[in-house]
C-alpha cells in the first residue's frame, strides 16, 4: 500500500490546500526520470527481500537450509525492508533530488548481504536483492 501511494505522489500533480493558505503544487518526476527509476528500482528491491525470505522459509521447510540460516536471513530481511522503506520514504518526500540522493547513498552505505553457507537457490534470491541496491546505488551516484 506504502508504494502505491508513493507511486501516486511521484506520478500525479498533488495540490496540498489548507485553510488561509494559498495551495502548493507539487510536480511529480517525469516518467522515465532517475528518481521514478530509482523508485522503481526500490519496488522490485521489496519484492525481492520478501522472496528471498520466502525461499529460506520454503527452503527450510523442505530440510535443504538450516535454521540457523533461515533465522539468519529472516533477520536480515527485517532490516532490508526498513532500509527500503528509507529509501521509498526519501523519494515520497519534498526534497529535491539531490538531497533525496546524498539521503539515499546514507541509507545504502550500510546495506550487506547475509552470510549463510546455504544451497544455490537461496545464495541467488539474495544475490537479486544486492544486483538491485547496486542499481538503486548506479541512479542515486549519477550526476
């Protein structure tokens, strides 16, 4: 739901009135603008932390991943969604582009994988969620 209405606000001229003041439009980003495809970026970024948890759970259902490895990057995922949720939160807000970048890069300096000593199933689900934080990275670095 977050996304959708982040979408909405990046997509849609908002007209903000309140009472005695004069009404303030803001102009959304153009279509193919970096900070719509960073936002882009960001949306499949939370698809692919749910599906990375998804695989560990199934994974562990299964007997294939351990628990230990399953708790791992349950946790892990925890902090991944707070840290996508970061980034979609600075894109949704009032600040100019190159502020919402220097936020951005803040937000990523921290971003690591988790070391889990599992099957190749479960190292490629992560390995999508880092290929889309180096892209989110490669649009937010550009001048």
């Amino acid at each position: 739901m977050r996304t959708l209405w982040l979408a909405i606000a990046l997509t849609s001229p908002v007209a903000l009135v309140s009472c005695g003041n004069p009404a303030t439009v803001t102009t959304p980003a153009p279509p193919n603008s970096a900070q719509t495809q960073t936002l882009n970026a960001t949306k499949a970024l939370a698809d692919a932390i749910n599906g990375a948890v998804k695989a560990a759970v199934n994974l562990n259902a299964q007997g294939i991943v351990s628990e230990g490895d399953t708790r791992t990057v349950v946790n892990w995922g925890k902090s991944a969604t707070v840290l996508d949720d970061q980034i979609a939160t600075e894109l949704g807000s009032a600040d100019t582009w190159t502020v919402q970048k220097q936020k951005i890069v803040a937000s990523l300096s921290g971003f690591k994988l988790p070391v889990v000593t599992s099957n190749t199933a479960l190292q490629a689900a992560l390995q999508q969620a880092l290929t889309l934080v180096q892209q989110i990275q490669s649009q937010v670095t550009q001048p």
